[in-house]
C-alpha cells in the first residue's frame, strides 16, 4: 500500500496588537506580540492527479472545513463553505502569480491546516494561514495579503517572529524590528476574551470613513508606543494604556471596552485590535485569584495571563 509523502509542513504564530491599532494603517508605529496560539499545515501527495484536497480542523481535530479544488485553475469541485473557499482560492492564487510552478498540477496534493486555539479568539486565523501558504509556496506573504484579504501586515510580521517586535508600514513597505518586552509587571498583565467577535474590515472602514488618520494622530499613536515599551513600572504602563484607549476612542467616536464593560474595576483595560471584540488586555496590582474571579463573576471566563499567552522562551 502507497503511503502519501509529506511535501511540506509548518507552524505560523498567533498575534496581538498591544498598540497602533487601526492607525497602524497610516504609517503609526505599533507593538506587537506573538503568540504561543497558531496554526499549522501539512501538505501531502495525494492520489488523485491534478487535485488539491483541503481539510481544516479546530483544536479539538474536528473538521469545520471541506474541500476540493483542481489543479492548476483551483476551480472548486467540492466545499462545504464557498465564501470560505473563494478567500482560499484567493490566496492561492496570489501565491501563483509569484511562483509559476505553485500547484502547477504536475502532482495531486493534500492539505491539513489545524489551530491550536479556538478559532473565535481572534488570534488570527487568517494571517496565520496566509503566512504559511506563502512560505509553502515561497512567496512574499504581504503582497498576497495586501492583493487578497487587506490589512497593515503586522500580523504576518509576528507569525514566524521569535519575540516582541515593533511594526511600521512606510507606504506599503513592512519595517519590523524585534524588541525586548518582558516588563518586570508582566505578572500583573492579563487578557480577557470578551467573546464579541468583531469584523476587522467594518472598524477599518468606520475608521477610514471618519478620516481618523492624520499625521498628527499618527506621530501621537507612535509616541504613545515609545512609551509603552518604554514603562518601568505598572503605574506608568497604567497611564500609556489609559491615554492610547483615549486616543484611540476618540478618533473612532467609541466607548472604551473598561466604559462599556468593567467600569468598576481597579485596573487599566485596553482593547487590541478590532475595538471591542476578541481579547483586552488589562493591569493588575491585585493578587491573582482576586483579579481572575472579577471577570468570572462578569461572566467572561477565559482570563490569560502573560506567560500564557507569550511564545516560550
């Protein structure tokens, strides 16, 4: 019996954006994080000829996504999602654009992908995809980003980062470079899952809309990540989170996630990302089991601390 023969197989890494949201769009300097959460994919040889066969699987190894498309053309034969296989197809097909000889069809092929976290955290399931297709295929991963789904690309910067880093676009240029962010309160930093998944094009469109992106709002949403990765102490972390929500808020014309969500409670919270929706990031100067059973009691159960979520040392 002919066993399949691995071809390829990877790993991209989940990220969360600490600071620039939305006006990292503009050219804003952000602090990004990776994360330990990702996806992987394994591509094998298949039997069938000229066929590309897709499987997706959730971190319980249940299947969410079927499909089949023939090679070289990836029309659809078979899915069970089709706007899900039209975003794959896209991709795909950017990959070809730079690399001819990408699922030229010369050989049948299987594919895995699988996350290791739920894909409704919005750790990035898309990006992590899109950065492992285009290592797959050796092609540049922000041109097919910017070609297909959109965005700053900051996400792609931290799929295969080794820590930290800070990210800036000059024009549609990605400038990355890695930093040291282990801050000596790190233990006293947490994310809470909100479970209120937000559509990342939507908030990028009210932000265009609104006209948000001066360069005076820009040089002020750098400044304020100099200072985040600058803080020495949870008090002045406290204050570089308390006025980027202010800033932040105030250019998309939105409550802050602390208003809408825990006004009563003692420490910063911050939105990442897609404003409220997915994961906050919030401070603590209280012990651990106090700050965990505040947001239990609110109902919100998935409370992660630092260590947990940063990628191994």
């Amino acid at each position: 019996m002919e066993h399949n023969k691995l071809v390829f197989e990877t790993f991209a890494q989940g990220k969360l954006l600490l600071s620039g949201e939305y006006f990292v769009l503009d050219g804003a300097l952000a602090l990004a994080l990776p994360v330990r959460f990702g996806q992987s994919l394994r591509v094998e040889t298949w039997k069938e000829p000229a066929s590309l066969s897709w499987t997706s699987k959730n971190e319980e190894g249940v299947a969410w996504y079927l499909a089949e498309f023939a090679l070289p053309d990836l029309e659809v034969l078979t899915d069970t999602d089709r706007k899900i296989s039209d975003n794959l197809r896209g991709i795909l097909k950017a990959c070809q654009q730079q690399n001819p000889h990408f699922l030229d069809g010369k050989t049948g092929l299987k594919v895995l992908t699988q996350n290791n976290f739920p894909r409704n955290w919005g750790l990035g399931t898309s990006s992590t995809l899109i950065a492992a297709v285009a290592r797959w295929a050796e092609a540049n991963p922000y041109t097919v980003l910017f070609e297909t789904m959109g965005g700053s690309g900051y996400d792609l910067a931290c799929a295969y980062a080794e820590g930290p880093l800070l990210y800036r676009l000059e024009g549609q240029t990605p400038e990355v470079k890695p930093v040291v962010f282990d801050p000596p309160y790190a233990e006293h930093l947490y994310f809470v899952y909100l479970d209120k998944k937000q559509d990342s094009r939507a908030g990028i469109l009210r932000y265009r809309n609104l006209g948000s992106g001066t360069a005076a709002k820009v040089a002020e949403v750098s400044d304020l990540t100099r200072q985040m990765l600058a803080a020495e102490d949870l008090e002045r972390f406290e204050h570089v989170v308390i006025a980027h929500e202010q800033c932040i808020g105030a250019a998309l014309e939105l409550p802050t996630a602390k208003s809408l969500y825990f006004s009563d409670y003692w420490g910063a919270v911050k939105s990442l990302g897609a404003w409220g929706g997915d994961f906050v990031l919030v401070t603590s100067a209280r012990g651990e089991a106090e700050t965990r059973g505040y947001f239990l009691e609110k109902g919100f159960g998935v409370v992660l601390g630092w260590k947990e979520l940063r990628l191994c040392e």
